[in-house]
C-alpha cells in the first residue's frame, strides 16, 4: 500500500473578486473561486516599480516598496505602503501607511496605521463594518 499523504493543511481567504469564502490549501499559490470562477490569487506581491492595473486583487498580503508606484483598485488582505498608491483600498485585514507611504483614494479596511508622515487622501472608513466581509461560505 502507499503511504498515506501527509494531511494538507487548509486555510480560509476571502476571494477577492466576489467576496465569498474559499477553503484552500495553506501552500497554494492561486485558485479558481468556486463562487465566481475567477482566478484568485492569494500569495503575497511586491511592488517594486511603476505597476498600473485596472484592479489588484489577491488574498494575500501586498507591499509596495519605497519610490513604487501602484496605480489599481486594490482588493487585498493586508496593504502596506511605502510607497505611492492610487486608487480606491479594501482590504480584509489591514492597511499599514509608512513615513513615506501615501494613498490618494478612498480606503476601508478593518484596520490601519499611518506611521508619522504617511498620507491619505481620500475617504477613509476603519473598523469591522468597512471590512471586505466575506458573505458566509
Ligand atoms: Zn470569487
């Protein structure tokens, strides 16, 4: 008999194209949302240069580094800026603003920090009601 498979660890993310709940192996790098069938991509990005998207979404943690610029509606779990940021933020977990960080677009996400120095521009909602919740599983 073979031996059996080590058990897959699974988490759970918010997908970020339709908000459902996913269970998804904790070492996948993508999926197909089985609510909306759109890839979901749900490993962590970084932004090192100019990036201009229609939409940034992935279930993962996204930085964008100092002098980079992301110019995206951006759907992710945790944002962190160092860099510059245009556009409208949701994120499921958090937005973290460094000194140099600056976002010109509305925010909503569950929790933020802005470190002395860090802008935003724009309308900001915090707390658990401006979250990107997911809508059961
Ligand atoms: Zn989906």
């Amino acid at each position: 008999m073979a031996p059996k498979p080590p058990p897959v660890e699974s988490r759970y993310v918010v997908c970020a194209h339709c908000e459902n709940r996913l269970e998804i192996s904790a070492s996948a790098m993508s999926v197909n949302c089985r609510h909306c069938n759109q890839r979901l991509i749900v490993e962590d990005m970084k932004i090192k240069a100019y990036h201009a998207v229609v939409r940034l979404a992935t279930a993962g943690r996204v930085e964008v580094v100092k002098n980079a610029q992301l110019v995206a509606e951006v759907r992710v779990s945790e944002l962190v800026v160092n860099g510059t940021v245009q556009g409208n933020v949701r994120t499921t977990h958090r937005v973290v603003v460094g000194k140099k960080g600056r976002i010109v677009g509305d925010v909503s996400s569950p929790l933020l920090s802005v470190a002395p120095g860090g802008e935003i521009t724009g309308s900001v909602r915090i707390g658990a009601a401006a979250a990107l919740q997911p809508r059961g599983s």
